[in-house]
C-alpha cells in the first residue's frame, strides 16, 4: 500500500485542488468533528467554503440515518454553497459530480441509485446528504475510501474503493470529487439528465419508494431536474422528490 499522505498536506493540496474552480473558494480541514455538516454552521460558513474531516465521528446520513464512523478510512465532506432554487436539479448534479469523480478513480462505470447513492458492484460507496441552512445550502458527501471489512449491518450493503480495487489517498479523492461536482453543477439540464438516466440502476425496474411515511411502488421511468424521479405506478405517474424519497430494499 502507498504511504499515507498526513493530514498537515491536506490543506495545500485541497487547496491546489479549488484554484480556479466556479463555485469553490476556500477549504477547511478539521482533525476531528462530529459532522462536517454541523461544523459549517457552527463555524458560520459562506458559499464558496468546503470542509473536510479527517475523522468524522457522528456523520448524519439522509433521512434522519446515521452515517458510520469510519475512523481514517473515509472521505467526509461539506460544500456550502447559495441555496439553490431547485433541489431535484442540485441532488441530480451531485449525483453526476460523485459518480464522474469514483468512474475516474475506478476506470471503470458506476451507477446512481436515486437520489444520490453511488453503486459500485451492486453496494453503496459513496451517500450524499443536501441540507438547507438559512440562506445556504451545505451538500454533504461521505465516500468509503480504505475500509477493507465492515460492521455486520453494512457487510452486504457497502464497498470501498480499496475493495472495489483502488488504493487512492483520501485527500485525492477529495480533491477529485470537489472538481467533478464542481464541473457537474455547471452542467445544463439536458446534460444532467442524460449523465444520470446513463448510470441510473433503478430505471425499467419496479421499486417500492418510502415518501413522507407513503410507500409507493411502481415502475421507474426516468429523472427530470425540475420535478423528480418518474415512477409509473397502477394508478399513474407520479414525481418523486430527491429530498424526501428514499428505496425501501426488496424483502424488508
Ligand atoms: C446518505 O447516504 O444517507 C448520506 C450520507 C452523507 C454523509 C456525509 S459525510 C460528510 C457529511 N457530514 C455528515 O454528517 N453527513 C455527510
């Protein structure tokens, strides 16, 4: 395995990363925090800030989850950017951006699980939570980056990408998902569609969604930056929206 490039060279290299960049500005690493998310709005950033942790202790994941604690084997991120005027466009966006960043680093193709999950090999490496606060909006990603083994609940669910085989320093991967997200939220709609509808898994398949307590089954059509997921159910079409949605897994 390659020496691992210590957290006093982050700054320089992340900040590298950013140079020139549309929508990012400065970069904050933090040794340890609970969630980068909540380090931002402590810490009263602006649009235009990043913060990375090299450890994040008690990560939120969408939908009031956890995200685990992967001691120094993950990737944790927050991008502060203005609040956004339509979030089913912005998670698309983040969804493209993550996925251009882990296909670069694997050389190889992955797929989208609405909204935001990254699938490599079937497993989620990569979750991105997007929350309002007051006049921002602060996308946070967590990537698996080294883990090699898992807790039992997440040992059939996720994969890194060590175990997807490639052995790539975090910071790298940081700095490759803030320059793919970042070109990605310069994308026009018509670009993200397509980029998402390319590496979609849940397109064609019937799927049972969990939406503000409903649970809705159907079968999945296609993203649309302004209204969401297209699912065909029995009584018809209906708009999924990437805030509130979340997969119920078959057999649960
Ligand atoms: C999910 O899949 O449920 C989303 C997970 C998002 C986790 C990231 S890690 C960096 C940022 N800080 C947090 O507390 N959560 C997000």
């Amino acid at each position: 395995m390659t020496a691992i490039i210590p957290i006093e060279m982050w700054p320089d290299r992340l900040e590298r990363a950013i140079k020139d960049r549309t929508l990012l500005k400065r970069v904050f690493v933090l040794r340890q925090t609970q969630s980068t998310q909540d380090a931002a709005k402590r810490m009263n950033a602006t649009a235009g800030d990043v913060l990375v942790a090299w450890r994040q202790t008690a990560g939120r994941g969408r939908l009031g989850r956890a995200w685990a604690d992967s001691g120094e084997d993950g990737a944790a991120i927050t991008i502060v950017l203005r609040i956004q005027d339509n979030r089913q466009t912005l998670a698309i966006a983040c969804a493209v951006g993550a996925a251009r960043a882990v296909e670069m680093l694997l050389q190889r193709t992955v797929g989208i699980k609405w909204p935001n999950d990254i699938i490599v090999y079937d497993r989620k490496l990569t979750g991105i939570l997007i929350e309002q606060h007051v006049n921002l909006t602060l996308i946070g990603i967590g990537l698996n980056v080294r883990q090699q083994e898992w807790p039992e609940e997440l040992a059939d669910r996720a994969i890194s990408l060590a175990q997807a085989g490639s052995m790539v320093d975090r910071v790298d991967v940081i700095a490759a998902l803030l320059a793919c997200v970042d070109d990605a939220l310069q994308l026009n709609q018509t670009q993200l569609v397509e980029e998402f509808a390319k590496r979609d898994v849940l397109r064609g398949t019937r799927t049972t969604f969990r939406t503000d307590e409903r649970e809705i089954s159907g079968v999945v059509l296609q993203v649309d930056p302004l209204r969401g997921l297209a699912v065909q159910t029995d009584r018809g079409e209906v708009w999924l929206d990437a805030a509130t949605t979340s997969v119920v897994p078959p057999n649960s």
